[in-house]
C-alpha cells in the first residue's frame, strides 16, 4: 500500500483525488521529484529540494512557503509506521500548475507526496548490465523536472528488452528518461553537462566522489558515434543509484559485460551513503 501526504494530512494514496480543472490535468503543468528513502531516512532531501524549488520557479509556479512544507512531509512520513517496505521506498513530491493560468503563470499551485514502493530492479542487473533504446528525441526543458514524460515513454514503449530510451538529439547523447548517463573512455568520465541534461543529484554526488578519488572528469555531450569505442557506460539515479548499460541499440560496450568503473563508483557511492542522508 502506498500513503499521500495530501491536503495537510496522511491518507491512503487511493483516497486521494485531484479536481479535473488542475492544469496538470488540463495541460500538464507541473514538475515533481523522486527521493529514495532508505531505513527511513530520505537520500540528499536538501538537493532534492533545491531542484524542486527550480524546476517549480523556472515553469512559472508560485510556490510560496510550499517547499518547507513538503521537506516536512518527507520527513515525517518517512518516519511512519505505514511507511511503504518499512522505510525502504521511494517519496514523489509534486507540484501543479493548479486551476488558475495567467498568461503562463501559474498563482495557485497544488502538492502532494506520495510513497511507495520503488520499481523492481532486479540484483543481477548490476552484475550483467541493462540496454537502453536510443532516440533521436531529446528532453524538453531539462532545466525542468516535469511531470510530462510522454515522449521517452512513446519511445521505450512495448520494448520489454530495454531499460527506458536514451536521449539522442542531433547525434549527441544527453540522458535518459529517468537517469543521468556516462561513458567511460580512457579512464575519464564523460557526461552532459547541466542545462544540456538535468541536473541529477545522485549525477552530481557520483561526480563529488570520483573527483575525490582523482578520477578525471569531462562534461561535454559525448557523440553515438563513441559508443562502441568506449571503455563502458552506466546511469545514475536516486533508485538504480549506479547501474552498468551494456548496450544501446545494436552497440554493445565493453565487449557486452560491465567494466570496472561503475563496479568502483557503486561501491564507493553505498559506502558513502551516509553522508548524504537526511
């Protein structure tokens, strides 16, 4: 079962009702967050946070005092007995356009928080990696972490062999769906920088760490035409927090078997964790 943080109170997430006249209904105006909360605890709750703020002020919603009310939400529900798997889950905070659009502005906006429990991934996939289908399409506002994902869901779907699709514009690789992307090539990491992709948190610790172990960094959109060159790939994200890729498309990497960095960096990201909890 899943609890919502709604209307100033805790209920089951199925009680829970937004008026057909919201505009994330009506328009899909809204931007939203994923934390994951381990042992009950929320995973980099300020960041998270921080991203919200900007994603709700950059689309034009007046958020008032609405963040502190939503930390607050996290961090009490994380902390309840009816916490979905015991505190082991994952809290989407949201927020919407709410009724009232003027002239792109968005003056009432609603929010809620949701927890539930995350997606399955399945152990072994860190042992033998994930594939990823490329798209030629690319995130609309990656300044923005909005609600719409249509387009990487039209472009992953029915295609039960991949994880989600990898956003590909002009032949640059930016990011995924739900997840910040890498390539290892001679022992450097490459990634997109922000404002080309957004700004992933779990990207961002993963990046703190690796410049601490001395690990070079390069942020720059790396080319399709480097896949099959590059040493190996994974994505980061609060749920999968370091996973291998393999392949994407028809272009195996690393041979068809994970490499070493990500081994590393999953590593020293669990090993660290703490640090970034809240």
């Amino acid at each position: 079962m899943s609890i919502c943080f709604f209307e100033g109170e805790f209920r089951p997430t199925g009680e829970c009702r937004l008026p057909v006249t919201d505009l994330a209904i009506q328009r899909g105006v809204g931007v939203f967050d994923s934390i994951r909360i381990y042992k009950k605890r929320a995973f980099a709750l300020e960041p998270h946070m921080e991203r919200l703020r900007e994603s709700a002020v950059t689309a034009g919603i007046a958020i008032g005092g609405m963040i502190d009310r939503i930390r607050d939400a996290v961090r009490s529900g994380a902390k309840r007995d009816d916490c979905p798997d015991d505190g082991d889950c994952i809290c989407k905070t949201y927020i919407t356009g709410g009724d009232v659009n003027d002239c792109g502005r968005f003056p009432e906006p609603r929010s809620f928080v949701i927890f539930e429990s995350g997606p399955e991934i399945v152990e072994e996939e860190y042992e033998r990696g994930v594939s990823l289908h490329p798209t030629a399409e690319g995130r609309p506002f990656p300044r923005v972490k909005s609600i719409n994902y249509l387009v990487g869901l039209m472009e992953a779907a029915e295609r039960h062999d991949v994880m989600e699709c990898l956003y590909c514009p002009g032949g640059k690789i930016t990011e995924t769906l739900r997840s910040s992307f890498f390539l290892c090539i001679g022992g450097r990491l490459v990634t997109s920088p922000v404002g080309e992709v957004l700004g992933g948190v779990t990207r961002n610790i993963v990046l703190e760490l690796a410049r601490e172990a001395g690990i070079a960094v390069e942020e720059r959109s790396p080319g399709v035409s480097e896949l099959r060159s590059s040493d190996e790939a994974f994505l980061t994200s609060s749920w999968k927090e370091v996973m291998p890729v393999v392949k994407v498309g028809d272009a195996l990497i690393g041979g068809g078997r994970p490499g070493p960095m990500a081994k590393r960096l999953l590593a020293m990201f669990r090993s660290s964790l703490d640090r970034w909890l809240d």
